[in-house]
C-alpha cells in the first residue's frame, strides 16, 4: 500500500509507465479511487494531465476497470478547463475509458456521464459526455441497446438546447443509439424519428408513416425506449388526426410487447396521456380509437404487475456474489469488485449470455488477486446458475404429466399484411380435446388450415403426427363426383390406399346406404349441409388421424347428427381434437382445454367452455347474444307499388312437387320426389324459421321459392316490383368466381348495369327451355287498329326482345315494349303480358320487372366506392377489409359478410338465410339478429340454431321429409296488417357528388271525374299545341291521347 502511496505522491507525465506496472504487479483493489480523481481534478494542469494520461494506461490493466471507470467523471468535469492542453486530453481520457471498459460493463459509466448532462454543468462538459455516448454505438452496440431506456430521456433533453454544440452532440447520440434498436420494423425510420424531436412540425407527418408500418418483431426496451418519446409528443399534438395515430401505434405495439416487464417504464408516462385525451376529444371515432389503446394498455399494466420479472436484478447478484466468494469478510476493495461485477452479469443476462465460459471470462476476472482463480471461478459458476434460474417463466400447472406431448412449439403467423399470432406458444397432448376460441378474423381457421400444410413453425411434420382438417366445403370441380368417388379423390385417400370397399363400409357407419336419404352412389351436389359435414367427417376416419382439426363440425347439422358428432369426438381416447366452433353445447360436451386467440397470442386454459367463462366472464360475448356490443344496419325496403297491407303475398308457391333428375332416374322414372305439394306465401310481415332434420328439404324448397330450380307441379309466383335477397347454404358459391376481387368492386361489379344484379341473370328459371325458344321462334298471329282506317288488322309476328320499357293498360294488366324482328324501330311498341306469355317471353317479362325493381333499389343510393364501403360497415365488414382486401384473403366469417352484404345492397323487400349461423360467431349472430329485428321486409331463416331461431320467428314452417308443415302465431301476423302508407317514405336521395333531388311519391289515384277533366284539359292543350309538363304527358301516355 505504501508502494501506491509513493506512486500517487510522485504521480507525473514521465512516472505513469511506472504507475501501470505497479498496479498490474500488486493488484487493482489496492488503488484508490477517490484520490485518483482528486488528482484529476488538481489545479495543477501538470499533475491533472499526468492522472489522466495514467486513467489511459490503467484501462490496459484487467482487473484495474472496476477502479477506474469512476475517474470518467472527472475527466469529463476537466472539459472547460482554461489549459488547451487539459481540454484537449479529456476527449482521449474520456474515450479511453469508454472503449477499454468491458461492453458489458457499460452501465457502470452512465451515472457519472449523466450527472454531467444537466443544463447547469458547462457547455464543453456536455459535449463530451453525449460524445461518449455516441462512441459507445462503435464498441458496445447490443449493450447500448439494452442501456436505451436509461440513455433516450437524458439525450432528448439535450436536443432541445439552446447552445449549438450541444443539440449536435445530442443529435449525434440519439442517431447512433436508434441505429441499435435491434427492431427490423422500424430501424429504417431512424433518421426521420431523431428529426422529430427536435422539429415538432414533422411529428404529425413522422407518425402518419409509422402508423403505417406492419409490426412483426417483438417489440422490446430499446424500440420501446426511442419511440416512447415520438408518441408522447403525437399525443400532445392538437391536431385529432395525429392524436388519433398516436393511439393506433400504442395499441398496434403493445400487442407485440412478449415480456409485459419491458414496457413497465413506459406505461406511466402513455397511460395518463391517453386518458386526457379520451376525455378530450370530440371526434367520436377518435375517442373509440383511443379507447382501444386505453385498454390495451391496462391489460399491458395488469400484466407486468403480476409478470416475473426476467430481468437481471443487480442487487440480487450483488448478494449472490457475496454468499458464493469464500472470503471471511468482504472488504471494501472486494465490494467495488463484486458491484462492477454485478452490473456486468445482469447485462449479460438481459443479453441472454448465459454460457458458463461467457461469465467465466467476463465476471470472474474481477476478483483476482483477492480470490484464488479457481474459487472465484466455482463461486462466479455458482450464481450464475442461480441467475438462469431467475430468468425462467414458470410453466402453468398441467396434471397430465402422463399423456404423450405430440407439440410445444413457439410461432408466428401471419396472413398477407395482417399478424394473426405473434411469438406465442402451443402445447398440445394426446388424447385431448381443445376447443379454439377467438372473434371473427382472429385467425382460427387460418391457424388450423397452416397446421394442415406443414407452415406453423416447430409443429411436428404432418406425416410424422399425421394431422387431418376437416372442412365441409366441396369444391366446384368435383361436385359431379358421387360421394365414394369424391372420397377417393382426395390425395391423402389415395397416399394410404384406400379401396373403394373400405370407402363404402366407413360412409355407411355415418348414414350413407343405397336406400337411406344420403346415397353414397349419388352427387356430391345433391347433398344437403349436414350430409356434407357427414362425408367430410368420414373421410378423415379413414385416415386414421393424430391429430383432428375440425372446423365448425356441426354447421348444417341437426340435433341427432350434433349428437352423433359429440358422441364420435369424445370416443376417440388417442386422438387429439382442435375444433373452431360456435356451438356452446359442443365445446361443453366435448372439450378438455381451451386455447383462446387474443391480443396476437395462443393462451391454454383446463376445462371446459363453463370453466373458461367462469374465470373470463368477458368470453361470454362468444356465445351470447345479448353480450354483443357489434351492430349491424340493414337498409330498409321501401314501398311497392299495387301493395298497401305488409300481409299481403309477394311470393307464393302453390301445389309445388319437385324430384332430382338423379332420383327421377329411379324406380323406372318413379323415383320419390325431394318435396310433395308445398304451398307456402311470404310477405313483408313474415318473420319464418323453416326447420327439419338433414336432408328433409328445406333448402330444395327454398331454392324453388327464389328461382333456383322449376318444380315439376305446381306454380310458383312473385310479385314483379317486389326484391329479393338470398343467401344460400354453401354462402360462398356467390363469390368463388370473384376472389381476386375485393368486396367493394365486386358489390360494383355485381350491380353496376343500372343496378341490375348479375346474380340473378344465372338462375335456372331465367334460362329459356326448347320448348319456349320455340314458340319464340314461331310467328304469332297480333290484331292491331289500323290508324288510317280505323279497321282491325291481323299480322304474324315474332319479338325479337323486351327492350326494357312497362306500363299499365287500360285493363290494369302490365304491358312491355318490344322489338319485333326485321323491325328498324328501336322501341314504342307495347305488348300485354298475356300476349307475351304465349310467345315463350314470360322469362323475358320476369327479367323486366327485375331491372325495374332492381332499379327502384338503386336509385335512392348511388354505387359509389364510399356508399358500397359504408353499406359493407353496415353490415359488420370494417373498411380495411372490405376496400382494401382481395376476398381470397378473408376468413369464414368475413365472406358470409360481404355475401350478406351483396345481396342486401339493392334494398331487398324479402330477406331469405339459409344457415345464416354458419361461420359467424356469436357477437356477428348477435348483431345479425338485432339488424333481421328492425328490419322492415319479410325474413325466412332455415337454421338449427334454435336460440337464434326463437328470438326472431314466431312463425315456423316444419319440413319432414319432403312433407311441410306449417306453424304460427295467429295474432302476431294479424298485428303485421298493417298499412304500407303508415310507413315513413323516402323523400330525398342523395348521388355520388352529394347532389340531393327531391323523390316523387306514388301519384294520386284519381276519381273517374277528376279522369275525364284530366283527359280534357290535356286533349285541349294538345289540340292548341301547347306543352305538357311530365306529369301530363306520364298520362297523356298511359291514356295512349299521344
């Protein structure tokens, strides 16, 4: 010691050689700190230079660091110094310190470079310190990342200086450290995020370019530390657009925050700033926005109270060190060394260098000369095991140790643009059953369809655990297939080698027999949902699964087969089950865990679905309708034109018997018919659940009712003024040719002719039979009244087509205006209907009066890009989704939507769901019901949801194979006759360039005597060559007076 005394005492520019030596021959832990840097600082120039320039030796000596890291505070305090000479040491004083000192030791120097940051200390001084920040980017970049959330709030503060050299410096700093956030999303914006804080009029423009960003990496301290700031400052803006991004970026963020502990710094400083704003902001859309972010990040909060914390904990190492070092007493030399050493092992473990040759070579090697190499090594192994247990996240508890892991595995998924799960985890054993939970577009079916083809990372390839999705849905090219060949047909059938026996004995154990209702010999095509459902289900018993990935296995089913299919789940010991459903009685009956989607991550609770909702009441929103916050909007129908009472019939069917052609071939051209003498009305008070067991006939008769197929007795009728909107059971054969559509063009393609829908143009009812195109083809014999002699005359013609025009005749029967063949008159000439009908044009006429009332439905709202995107908001699709994403890329739940919406567009009169329940989940139902409720058109629903069917349809027809009957509440349509007039009329439309025009209303029927006045005061107008106004000449017409 006295050596050291000596050395200090003669301490000069031609001794630190000498001074070096003698701290690498005696040890470190014998210098004394305190009077180095009170050499430093001596007023002496000569000796403050000579103890700096021995700060520069002393960093080549290992174990001198931890004594010499404090010095770096004085060295800055020297930086304004009167001597050139004393200034210009200190950067090569400063910075020698910086990059000799261990990467994972620089922690140690921020306390002594931040207490020369404050605005107080001397503008030379704070410029040096932000330089050593800076140059800590070149020697210890991954360290200065973890070091951000510390370095970020003391550098902005100096970019807002008023000195020059010092916001540079500043500038300098906060450039290098954004350049080791170590997050790929947003690294590139680096340049632009520094600029921002220091010119706040690029704020607004810096968070519309982040707000844009799709964030894929796991956020942590470092990017979270330099962007904090930034939306801090978008917060405070007074512009709502901005306000608003800022809260869209905390939301889209937070969810990708994998440890809650590292946003624990920043909540306090984002939470209260939202909660102003919430209060704050006028715009409502805004406020919801905001709100979102407000609850994200109290989840984020809560999370982080009750998170281990994985981080390095310096005190806890500290005590660590001291119980494992074998000394009898721990000096105070020792305790800089087992402090310096700390902090260098909690950086490693934030770091996650946890190897035991890492910790040997970085922590142990503070401790020598005053510990034996060995026992420092053996004491630094020890808490480093110690450390790693203190990183673990303890697992939940799981009682099945006994079952076989089939998977643990850590994964993100993404579909296009959009993150579905981000880093999560999925553990999955035999033999149980998972029901997967999640909101429509959470990416359930998305997650099971990438595990059926081998793209979630880490799961176990598909022909080592062989894994089967089960989906209902038949695609168009192989629906002429009977059910044996379409199984056949499968790639995986034919990997196994599947005989057409093997095929033939598995259909029949679920239902399919030469003379049962579902024929296994027969069309893919003819069967009903449920029966879809069935030959799905038995194609993946023959493939003899690991793992059954089901997606909604009871849609289209009734009660028997719904039994049927719990029955089979919960027989199948060895085999593991996920299943997406909406069914309440299934996840209940049939589940052991539950794997819910939220916020990006897969989370696995035991139970059932009444234990996961005991313990997350919120879930309730799954299954209940009455918990939707979600709304849908139908447009209303207007009136029609002929129709006063809401009871009256818009479409009838009468004596209806309809037979497959496939069952037709049968018994000799005697097969037994689908349906036996239906006759059915609907009208604009019909609110009908039309209900049967699979395969009964619900949706045959349905698709009779709108036109889809003829029956082969019996007449079927509807109103010619009257719209229609059906959605059909397998909902996306509407919207298979145009995937590579988004939603908004297709709802324009779709009605872009006038407003006349494409869709209805393919019906096999609107087709022309050989029979009609040749009555079309034969010359029809037409009287007309000559005008100039006034005689009848006789005439064979043939229509060469309806061009588009209808009036009402004397006779109050409709006419159309027509083209007869060899004509040069494009139009003007009116045949009635009657006429028509016998000249093989009823179709033409019935296509006609769907123009026209197809027409009606658009004139009050223009097919504009932002009326077709509010009417897809309408009904439950958001604007992202329904403008901006190709239909390819949507989920179930999302295309049920958009063909929901398609068919609602032109203002249907008759809204007609086939399984409307399928895909939607229970917040979707919830607001499909409230929508149907305050809907003012007739609705017929063929569902087995009963619940669904209950809170809307007190009147149920009844179908039992082929047999229908109907049920009712007498009163309740009594109370629906009531008067069309009573309703508020539509008086105004606005078009596309928001243009408003007033809407006639249906003209007054006149008396006979106002008729005959009416009649002669046009006849003198005419006669005097006056003109008429429209309404006059609308009459004048109908009067045939011109």
């Amino acid at each position: 010691m006295s050596a050291f005394n000596a050395a200090f005492d003669k301490l000069s520019l031609g001794e630190v050689p000498d001074f070096a030596a003698l701290v690498a021959k005696n040890g470190a832990h014998n210098l004394e700190t305190t009077k180095l840097c009170s050499l430093i600082e001596d007023k002496d120039e000569k000796i403050a230079k000579a103890a700096m320039n021995a700060v520069i030796a002393l960093m080549a000596v290992p174990d001198a660091e931890a004594y010499v890291v404090p010095t770096i505070g004085s060295i800055l305090s020297r930086a304004a110094d009167r001597d050139a000479s004393v200034r210009e040491l200190v950067p090569t004083a400063a910075f020698a310190v910086v990059d000799g000192v261990n990467p994972f030791a620089l922690k140690s120097l921020l306390p002594f470079i931040f207490s020369k940051l404050p605005v107080e200390q001397k503008w030379q001084i704070r410029e040096v310190a932000l330089n050593c920040i800076t140059r800590m980017n070149k020697v210890a970049p991954r360290q200065l990342g973890n070091a951000l959330p510390e370095i970020v709030p003391e550098v902005t503060a100096c970019m807002w200086d008023t000195k020059k050299q010092v916001k540079t410096a500043a500038t300098a700093a906060m450039t290098a450290a954004c350049d080791v956030i170590g997050n790929k999303d947003i690294e590139h914006m680096g340049a632009e995020i520094v600029n921002a804080i220091t010119k706040p009029k690029e704020v607004p423009e810096i968070m519309h370019k982040m707000a844009g960003v799709t964030f894929v990496q796991s956020v942590e301290c470092p990017a979270l530390a330099m962007i904090v700031p930034l939306l801090l400052r978008g917060l405070k803006e007074r512009n709502t657009a901005t306000k608003r991004q800022s809260a869209v970026i905390i939301d889209n963020v937070s969810k990708l925050v994998d440890n809650p502990v590292d946003a624990g710094p920043f909540i306090p400083l984002l939470l209260p700033a939202l909660e102003s704003n919430f209060d704050g902001i006028s715009d409502p859309e805004a406020r919801i926005i905001t709100e979102r972010a407000v609850n994200q990040l109290k989840r984020l909060k809560a999370l982080c109270e009750k998170t281990t914390n994985i981080r390095g904990d310096t005190s806890k190492i500290v005590a660590e060190l001291k119980k494992a070092l074998p000394v009898k007493e721990i000096s105070a030399p020792l305790t800089v060394a087992v402090e310096h050493a700390a902090i260098v092992a909690t950086t490693m473990m934030d770091l996650r260098f946890m190897e035991d040759t890492q910790w040997s070579k970085n922590v142990a090697r503070y401790f020598k000369l005053m510990v034996k190499d060995a026992d420092a090594a053996t004491a630094v192994e020890a808490v480093r095991v110690i450390a790693e247990t203190m990183m673990e996240i303890p697992d939940e508890d799981d009682d099945d140790d006994d079952a076989e892991e089939l998977c643990n595995c850590t994964f993100t998924l993404a579909y296009g643009t959009k993150i579905l799960l981000h880093n999560t985890r999925m553990r999955l054993k035999r033999g149980k059953n998972y029901g997967l939970l999640g909101g429509n577009d959470s990416g359930k079916t998305t997650l099971m369809r990438a595990i059926s083809k081998n793209q979630v990372e880490g799961f176990p390839d598909t022909n080592e655990v062989r894994t089967v999705f089960v989906e209902a849905d038949i695609q168009g090219e192989q629906s002429h297939l009977s059910c044996i060949d379409y199984v056949l047909y499968d790639d995986a059938i034919k990997a196994i080698g599947c005989t057409r026996e093997e095929v033939t004995t598995i259909l029949a154990t679920v239902g399919f027999h030469a003379d049962g209702k579902a024929k296994p010999e027969h069309a893919v095509s003819t069967l009903s949902g449920g029966w879809r459902m069935k030959l799905a289900l038995a194609r993946c018993m023959l493939q003899k699964a690991d793992i059954l990935l089901l997606d909604e296995p009871t849609n289209h089913l009734d009660v028997i087969n719904v039994a049927w299919v719990k029955n089979y789940l919960n027989s199948l010991t060895t085999v593991t089950c996920i299943m997406v459903s909406h069914d309440s009685g299934l996840l209940n009956d049939c589940c052991s865990h539950i794997l819910q989607i939220t916020n990006l991550k897969l989370n696995c609770y035991k139970g059932n679905l009444d234990d996961f909702v005991k313990a997350h009441p919120e879930a309730r929103a799954y299954f209940s309708f009455t918990e939707s916050k979600l709304k849908f909007r139908f447009p209303q129908p207007g009136t029609i034109e002929g129709v006063k009472s809401k009871g009256k019939a818009l479409m009838k069917m009468a004596k209806c018997t309809f037979t497959y052609p496939i069952n037709r071939k049968e018994n000799n051209g005697n097969g037994i018919p689908t349906l036996f003498d239906i006759s059915i009305q609907v009208s604009l008070s019909s609110r009908v659940a039309c209900v049967g067991e699979n395969g009964a006939g619900k949706s045959t008769m349905i698709k009779l009712l709108v036109g889809e197929i003829e029956p082969e007795i019996g007449d079927v009728w509807k109103h010619p003024n009257a719209r229609i909107a059906y959605v059909a059971q397998h909902a996306f054969h509407h919207i298979e040719q145009h995937l590579q559509k988004t939603p908004n063009e297709y709802i324009r393609w779709r009605y872009a002719n006038d407003g006349e829908d494409k869709e209805s143009l393919v019906k096999v009812t609107m087709i022309f039979t050989p029979e009609e195109e040749k009555l079309q083809k034969t010359p029809y014999e037409i009287q007309f009244v000559d005008e100039d002699s006034g005689k009848i005359q006789k005439v064979k013609k043939m229509v060469a087509e309806l061009v588009g025009g209808r009036k009402i005749n004397r006779q109050k029967e409709y006419e159309y205006e027509i083209k007869y063949v060899g004509s040069t008159v494009d139009s003007g000439e009116y045949l009635p209907a009657k006429t028509l009908e016998k000249m093989g044009h009823s179709k033409s006429m019935k296509a006609v009066d769907a123009k026209i009332a197809q027409k009606a439905g658009l004139y009050v709202r223009p097919l504009s890009t932002k009326n077709v995107e509010q009417h897809l908001q309408d009904c439950g699709l958001d604007k992202e989704f329904g403008t901006h994403y190709r239909m390819s890329a949507l989920s179930g739940g999302q295309k049920v939507k958009v063909v929901l919406a398609a068919a609602m567009w032109n203002q249907p009169h008759i809204l007609i769901l086939d399984e409307p329940t399928n895909y939607l989940d229970r917040e979707s139902l919830g607001a499909l019901a409230g929508a149907i409720d305050g809907f003012d058109g007739g609705v017929v629903i063929i569902s087995h949801n009963n619940e669904f069917c209950s809170k809307l349809c007190p009147e149920t027809w009844v179908m039992d194979a082929g047999h229908l009957e109907t049920k009712g509440d007498a009163e309740w349509m009594m109370n629906q006759d009531t008067k069309i007039s009573d309703n508020v009329a539509i008086t105004e439309m606005t078009d596309a360039a928001g243009n408003v025009t007033k809407v006639k209303g249906q003209k007054k029927k006149l008396s006979k005597k106002e008729e005959k006045a009416m009649i002669k005061k046009i006849k003198s107008l005419i006669k005097e060559g006056s003109a008429l106004n429209s309404e006059e000449e609308e009459f004048a017409i109908e009067k045939e007076l011109i």
